[in-house]
C-alpha cells in the first residue's frame, strides 16, 4: 500500500478537514483508499462505543457507514478519553500502547485499500505513545508526508520549524497546506503569510485552502495521487 501521511504545524489547523477533500477526490475516483487514525484522545461514550468526530469524519469521506464498528475500528482502533495528548491519556486509563501495537492498526488494512491516508494526532512532534512521537511514526513507515498548518499569525514559525523537523529526520514533506481556519482573516495577513513562507520555503509546494469549506483554486487542482508516491516530486501549486 502506498501511504500519505498528514501531519500538522500544530492541532486544529484543519488535518481532519483536509485529509477528508483528499479522501472524497480519490473515492470518486474509484480508488480503493483507506483512512487510518493511529491513535485518538477525547474519544466519548455513545450507545457502549467510544465515538470521536474525526473518526465519523474520515469513516463519512471513505464511505463507510459510522454504526459499521468493524471498519471504524480499522480507521481508529486505539481510543482515550481524556482530551490531552495520547500517550498521557492512556496513562490516566492504565494503559500504554509501544510503536509495534500502532503500526500494527496499519498493517490491519492490507487488503482492504490501495492507498491509506494516515492522520497523525496533534502536531509532529506531538507524542502518540511514551515512545513515539507522530514524526517517528511517518518516520518508520517512510511516509511522504503533507503539513496542514493553519493561515494566521504565527504561522511562518510554526510552518518552517515543522518542515525543518521532519526534513532533519529524513521525511519528504510532498507540501503544506496552508488553511484558513478562521472566517475574519485579515487580507493582507493571509497574502503576507502564503508570499512569505513561499519566500522561505523553496522547493515545498505550498497550497492554500480557504475558510468556510470553500476550497481554493490552488487545492482543487492539485492532482493528490502526486502525494502518495515517495520517488516523485510533487508539482508545485
Ligand atoms: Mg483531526
């Protein structure tokens, strides 16, 4: 399986939404994608199950039905309910998960799709067990990975140190996403921030998505199968 892994500068820059365009463009395709979540916190109880949105989210873009609870575990076996950082919040449970009980969620979709999205939890450095931080995850499985990071200020910080981090540990960063997460962007800001980071980044695709589900030009023409294939180098958009 070929694998595109979705990382973020930082959480609630938009990996859910834009990993849900990209697994919708593919589907439509007819490309047998799959969707992989390796480990959520601020998972709740619902009807016995733990449920979390972003499960329903990647289950809704891939076409699987959320009460189908064989394949949401696929998307997302490994649940916590405290909404802190994972590793922290399966210690609050008693529990702790190793690097070979994640990657071992992964291996459970061979067979089932061609190309697999992986979103990662938080930012890249974020941890999802005591020993492994997101980035040792896209890091083992060599995946080419996409940085969602949110357009508003702070950003070119947030951005350029997430790409140094993962190109530092050999990771091919196919693009960023810089996205508009929220409606009262100024003007000027959100142009400074994509002119700047194109200025300091060269050689990165950078993409812009807008706010409101809105996508911009720039996103809607990117071919995303470009994403998934570590030996190619993305176009830039
Ligand atoms: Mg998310």
């Amino acid at each position: 399986m070929k694998t595109l892994f979705v990382s973020g500068t930082d959480t609630d820059v938009g990996k859910t939404w834009v990993s849900c365009q990209i697994l919708g463009e593919l589907r439509r395709r007819g490309i047998r994608i799959g969707a992989w979540k390796p480990v959520c916190s601020g998972a709740v109880q619902h009807d016995g199950q733990l449920v979390w949105e972003d499960i329903r989210s990647l289950a809704s873009a891939i076409g699987v039905n959320d009460t189908d609870h064989a394949l949401t575990d696929l998307i997302c076996s490994h649940r916590f309910q405290a909404p802190m950082a994972p590793n922290v919040a399966a210690r609050l449970e008693g529990r702790a998960l190793s690097g070979d009980d994640l990657v071992g969620g992964l291996d459970a979709w061979e067979g089932y799709a061609d190309l697999m999205l992986i979103e990662g939890a938080g930012g890249l450095l974020s941890p999802l067990s005591d020993g492994m931080l997101v980035a040792d995850l896209a890091q083992r499985l060599t995946s080419p990975t996409l940085i969602v990071s949110a357009n508003r200020l702070g950003t070119i910080h947030q951005t350029l140190a997430t790409v140094e981090a993962a190109q530092s540990r050999g990771i091919k960063v196919v693009a960023v996403v810089l996205n508009e997460v929220s409606s009262d962007l100024d003007p000027v800001l959100r142009q400074a921030n994509k002119d700047e980071l194109k200025r300091l980044m060269p050689g990165i695709p950078l993409c812009t998505a807008g706010h409101g589900g809105a996508i911009s030009g720039l996103l809607q023409e990117v071919d995303f199968l470009q994403w998934f294939d570590a030996d190619r180098n993305a176009t830039d958009c």
